[in-house]
C-alpha cells in the first residue's frame, strides 16, 4: 500500500464521517423543527455536540442570534 492509498482511504474516511454527522444534525433538525421557540431554545441550553448545533442552527433560522 503506497502513500498514495493512503492518502485516498483516509479522505474517504473524512468524508463518510462528515456525511455521518450531517446526517445526524439533520435528523436532529427534522425531530426539533415542530417544537415551539421554547422547547429548542431549552434543548440548546441543555444539550450537546450534535443535538445542541441542530437547536442553534433551528433557532438561526427563526431568527434568533441576528444582531441587526
């Protein structure tokens, strides 16, 4: 196995657990996205790692965090 292989298996690697997260995070969306402003801002306050930047991101999106 050259330098070459690898360097291959590694970034598919990197990249299949990107994808992983990803789809983590937008099935953490989809559950949170019915929830009033409430329920997603206590699941951020009470949360982490996947579920908590789900919560961020659902709350961004409804506009909470603009400093306009």
């Amino acid at each position: 196995m050259g330098f070459g292989d690898f360097l291959k298996s590694t970034a598919k690697a990197a990249i299949n657990g990107i994808q992983e997260k990803q789809e983590r995070i937008n099935k953490h969306k989809e559950h949170l996205q019915y929830r009033s402003d409430e329920e997603v801002i206590r699941t951020y306050k009470n949360s982490s790692g996947d579920l908590k930047f789900a919560a961020a991101m659902i709350l961004k999106e409804r506009g909470y965090g603009n400093q306009n």
